[in-house]
C-alpha cells in the first residue's frame, strides 16, 4: 500500500528524485523556509473540507521538514 504522506508515489519522477527535492535545489534558504510554511498553512487550513486527518498529517510533514531546515 502507498504512504501519501511520507512517500507518494505521483511525487516521484521518472529518475527517482521527489519534486520536494527538486524545489529545494530551486530555493534560497527564506524562499523555501517559506514554501514549506505556506504548505502547513493550507493543509491545516482545509482539512475539514478536504483530506481531514490526511491533510494534518501533511501538514505536520511540511512542519516537520520546516523544523529541520530552519536556521535560527
């Protein structure tokens, strides 16, 4: 069974790299500090109409990423 939370199969692309890795390649530091803040927002904000529990859990991964890369 697929994890769409943690390792969603339609993220992948054809050479094994998730599109998360390749954003960050993309981004400054702020620009992706941002990225995965704006992601915990719009997760956290929909979830009742779309995803319910699934979309926490999305957001918790986007928050989780964001701790991480944060430099304080």
């Amino acid at each position: 069974m697929s994890d769409t939370v943690n390792n969603p199969e339609h993220y992948k692309g054809d050479h094994g790299i998730e599109c998360i890795q390749a954003i960050s390649a993309q981004l400054s530091q702020e620009e992706y500090e941002g990225y995965l803040r704006g992601n915990v927002v719009k997760y956290v904000w929909r979830y009742r109409q779309k995803g319910g529990r699934e979309s926490l859990r999305k957001a918790r991964w986007y928050l989780d990423r964001l701790i991480e890369v944060t430099t304080e």
